[in-house]
C-alpha cells in the first residue's frame, strides 16, 4: 500500500499557524512580486477569488478588510512543511517528498494495523504538533493514492483520510473522478480523451491496454491507465527526483541593462545548484530564457532561449552561473525592457555516477568546488538561506547619470509575514 500526504491549501495553513485568528476567514496568498493569487482559503474561493486573479482587481472587487493577504512567503512555507515530513518519517517504513505540500510514503509491513485509523491518528499528531491540516489517501498504486487524498479533502466524512483497498471501492472512485483531474493525464490528452467520449477514469480504466498503446504510443498514459487498475508501476526513484529544475521570476518592474539581469539570473542559477544538490544530483544542461512584457503592447517585445552542454554534469553553484552568465550574453539584445527571465538544469542524473570526460583536466577544481559547495551549504542550512552568497547574486543599486536602477529589494513583498521559527528578530513575544 502507498500512502500520499498533502498539505491542505499548503500557503493559506501555513500562514494560519501563527494567525490562528484567520481561521474560517478569508485568506490569499499572492505570487512573487505580489503579482496575482496563488493560494487561497475555502472561504475564499466561496467567495468567487479565482486562482490568477491580479492583485490589483483583487483590491478593487474585495476591500483589505473583507480578505487577508500575504505575499509569498517560501522560507515560511518551507521551514513548516520541513516539520510535517519529519513526523511522517517517524511514522512510517519508508517516505519521499514529492513537492513542498505532499509526500509519498510506503506502507509496506503494516498490514496488521488498521491504516484507516492510522491515516486518522496521523493527521491529528500533524494538526497538534505543527497545526497544519493534512489530508491523507492510501491505495495500491500511487496515482490511485492520489484519487483517494482528494475525496479524503473533499469530503469531512472520510475524517482526512481515505482509503482504496478493494475492486468495488477502486471503482466506485473511478466512476465519481474526472478524468483531466487523474495524476498524469495532462490538459492536452485531458481534452482528447474527452473528444473521444472519456468523461471519468472509469471510461478510461475500462478499455483496453492495446487500445490505450494504440491511440497514444505514450509510456507514461499507459503507466497511468495500468496504475489506475490496480497495477504498481510508477518506480519511487522516478519520482523522488526531478528530471528538470526551473527557476524564474517576473522583476518587481522592468530591467534593460545586462548587469542587472545577470543580478537575477546569478540568483535563479545558484538555487538551481542548491536544488540539485539537495537531491544529490548534478545537470548537464544549463538553459536561460528571457522576455519582454506581453502586455505592454506600446513596447517592443523579445523573446528567446537557449542552453550550454556542461562538458562534465555539475552541481556547483560557480559552475553552472558561470554557465548561465554565458547563455545570458548570448541571448541578450539592448534596446528591451525585459520583464522576466529564468534559468532550467537540465540532463540530471545521480551524483554518484558521473563519468568524467576523457579531456578534462579539471578535476581539481571540480573537487574544490565540491567542497566549497558543502561548506556553504552548511554554513546557510546553520545561519540562515544566502548568508554566504556569490558577488554576483548581490542586488546593488547604481548611481550615475544614464545608468538603470537595478533594485536593491529585487522581490515585492508588501504583505509578508514574519518568519518566528527561524529568524530570533521574528521571533514572537508572550505578553
């Protein structure tokens, strides 16, 4: 049996544990830059907040009183949801985290208890020790796991947690579940399996495997069609570990000078690094993207991508800005008003089995860097996140006639919250 975990309405709970006068109000979470909505409470969806909704209509039709909002606030969210694993580790044989608000667990050896008290158990220990809700779904396949945690969400019957562990339960879910909501089918084979008259998963599960190979060659639909009929075959590695990471932001205003995009992207690349070595990974891909304003339809627009094949895969973090500076250059054009840009590792593969190429002699400074890279890592996991960061990651403001701004807060923040578990300066006061 596995078992997914997932954090309910992850941004809106986890600003709630220290906002407890919140709870049953309405509360958004908006996107870097305080752009638009990204997470919202049941009350406020209730009241018609839209996912994506700009925070500019979002003031005008919702007055700051009638909804609270906070801007995204990661080290928060990430420091919380840390703490959430780290009960599910104890209480379970085996875990994976599969994003910031869920994690995978597998529940092999525990078929003498009663998992559907355990789920219920579980989410209480959650709820007393971090005061975040969870919702629990267990089943014999992990796509099935995922169709449960969402009827276990939905539905306050299932007391947080629900359970798939026979045909006639399996079926019954399949026939109430959508089939563009099922864990790997995408919009674009959502929208054609609808236009073949496939409405449920259950449409989907009853037909065929040689029909499913036949009408889509895809090897992951029908992983998902196999999952969906009871058949374990999603490989855990697979999903531990990320094939590609991205990092990107849109700038709080627009940058026309190189030196300030390279203050971004030098940021964006150096957590891509921190990303991959978290998961014990290195890339050999280095890409970076960079556009214009879409809607400023007065500017000139611009768009372009391209990407640098390491010689040997890396997870430094010199080597791959170093990387990103280069593809950067190259895609660069002065004359634009850019608006956003990010950098994608890609080519990820294990650290511990790197092949070094036959011509590169520098594997001295490859092993320097390694361990440049640990005692960096370790002095921010102790101080905090950037306490030590390269020179070029700095946001600096230029002086001096003709030259751009480039912002010496490079983020939007007005509605953050305070950070009490792991910064003493926000650290909350008793009366």
């Amino acid at each position: 049996m596995y078992g997914i975990i997932d954090c309910d309405n992850c941004y809106v709970s986890c600003e709630r544990v220290f906002r407890p006068d919140l709870n049953g109000k309405p509360v958004v979470v908006l996107s870097n830059n305080d752009g638009c909505v990204v997470a919202r409470s049941n009350e406020a969806k209730r009241l018609g907040i839209k996912a994506g909704m700009p925070y500019f209509q979002l003031a005008q039709q919702f007055p700051p009183q009638q909804v609270a909002v906070f801007s995204s606030n990661y080290e928060l969210y990430g420091e919380l949801t840390g703490r959430v694993v780290e009960i599910i580790r104890h209480e379970a044989p085996a875990y994976f985290r599969y994003s910031i608000d869920e994690c995978f667990v597998c529940l092999d050896g525990m078929d003498h208890l009663d998992l559907k008290q355990w789920g219920e158990r579980l989410h209480e220990k959650v709820k007393r020790c971090v005061g975040m809700p969870v919702s629990i779904g267990l089943a014999p396949t992990k796509t099935l796991a995922k169709m449960a945690s969402h009827f276990a969400k939905k539905y306050p019957g299932y007391r947080h947690c629900c359970v798939i562990d026979s045909d006639e339960k399996r079926e019954k879910a399949l026939r109430l579940y959508p089939i563009e909501e099922v864990w790997g089918i995408g919009r674009r084979y959502a929208a054609r399996l609808q236009s073949m008259g496939v409405r449920t998963a259950y449409d989907f599960a009853a037909h065929h495997g040689d029909w499913v190979r036949a009408v889509f060659n895809n090897v992951v639909i029908l992983r998902t069609w196999r999952e969906l009929n009871g058949e374990d075959c999603v490989p855990d590695e697979e999903m531990a570990k990320k094939k590609s990471i991205c990092t990107s932001r849109s700038f709080n205003g627009m940058i026309s000078d190189l030196d300030g995009l390279m203050t971004h992207v030098s940021n964006y690349a150096a957590r891509c690094a921190q990303k991959l070595r978290s998961q014990h990974t290195m890339a050999s891909v280095v890409s970076v993207f960079l556009h214009t304003n879409a809607f400023r339809e007065d500017l000139p627009q611009y768009w372009n991508f391209q990407e640098k094949r390491l010689v040997t895969p890396s997870a430094s973090t010199i080597t791959i800005v170093e990387a990103a500076h280069e593809v950067l250059r190259q895609i660069y054009i002065p004359g634009y008003q850019y608006k956003k840009a990010g950098v994608i590792v890609m080519g990820i593969s294990p650290d511990n089995a790197i092949q070094q190429d036959l011509f590169d002699v520098s594997a001295d400074q490859i092993k320097r860097r390694m361990r440049l890279d640990a005692v960096v890592d370790r002095i921010n996991r102790v101080n905090g996140t950037e306490t030590v960061v390269l020179g070029s990651q700095q946001y600096t403001r230029h002086g001096g006639k003709g030259k751009a701004d480039v912002f010496a807060n490079a983020i939007r923040h007005d509605f953050r919250s305070k950070n009490p578990t792991t910064r003493w300066s926000d650290i909350i006061h008793l009366k």
